[in-house]
C-alpha cells in the first residue's frame, strides 16, 4: 500500500536542492571577490587565479546541470558533452589570451582582465542553457571585470585629491599639536 504525498514531503527535495544552489552560489561569488582581490595586488597571480576557476566553474555546471536533467541515460551524455565543450571554449580562449600575452600583445592585466570577461561571458551562457543561477554570477562577473578596470584606470586620479586632503588633514593636526606645547 502506498502511502499518501504530503506536501511537506514533495518539496523537501525542492528546498534541498535550492539551498544547495545557494550555497554553491555563494561559493562561486566568494570565489571571485577573491580573484577580484588578486587582480587589484598581483596581476601575474590574477591570471593563474582565473585560469584555476574555470574548471572549477565548469564542474559546478555539470553538477547543476546534471540535477536539472529527468532523461534517459543518452540525453544525459549528451548534456555532459555540451557542458565539456561549452567549458572546452573557454579553455581554448584562455590559451589563446596566453599567447598574445607571451609574444607581447597583451600585458599581464589585460589578460587577466580579458580572462575574466570571457569567465563571466561563458558562466553567463551557461546560465541561460543550464541553470539561471549562473546567468547572475555571470553578471555579477562582468561587474567585477568592470570596476577592476574602472579602478585600474580612474584609482590614481581619484587618490590625488584624497591624498591632498589628507595631507592637509596631517599638516592642519601638526601644526595644532605644535601650538598646544
């Protein structure tokens, strides 16, 4: 005798796998503000960092696109060969930034900075066949590549009137302390 569904019952799996997509989300974002750090200090080490998440990237959308999946064992196969060679693009394209790198086309932030465009560009897509998640943290990328460049270019002449004031600040707190003694 079957017992009867509850509704509790039908959306446990629902909430488990939501919560799993948050956290592994959340990882992903974690992830990046990470790399958004090394690209900021270490341009050099920024470009490993990138090339090191791709495939971190590409087995999280396997994953998730594996658990979306209710087919047969061929369209299975036929999505994990989609995501290979969707991930398999980007791989390629990195290579590719790598050379223009080392015959001098690119600098060291470029690259990176082009790395993670083509990084959120397939996350971004991977979302859109996959799991709508990653369409966000694509986004989310573009804006990290956005505000990396934005800092790199604007950094330095937003610093010089912060640094003016705060040298005014300094010689202004001196020139009290002088007078107090």
């Amino acid at each position: 005798m079957e017992q009867p569904s509850t509704p509790q019952a039908d959306l446990q799996p629902t909430q488990h796998f939501f919560l799993i997509r948050s956290l592994i989300s959340l990882v992903l974002v974690i992830l990046s503000c990470i790399g958004m750090v090394i690209t900021d200090i270490n341009q050099q080490w920024a470009w490993t960092y990138w090339l090191f998440l791709a495939p971190i990237f590409a087995v999280i959308c396997l994953y998730l696109g594996w658990s979306h999946t209710q087919h047969s064992g061929k369209q299975q196969l036929r999505l994990v060969i989609r995501i290979i060679f969707h991930w398999l693009g980007l791989l390629v394209t990195a290579g590719l930034i790598l050379f223009f790198v080392r015959i001098g086309l690119l600098s060291d932030i470029n690259a990176g900075l082009l790395l993670l465009t083509a990084l959120a560009l397939t996350t971004f897509l991977a979302g859109v066949h996959m799991d709508s998640c990653l369409c966000i943290i694509g986004v989310m990328l573009w804006i990290f590549a956005w505000a990396s460049a934005f800092l790199e270019e604007y950094l330095s002449y937003s610093m010089l009137p912060v640094g003016i004031i705060a040298l005014v600040i300094v010689l202004y707190l001196h020139h009290k302390a002088k007078h107090r003694l």
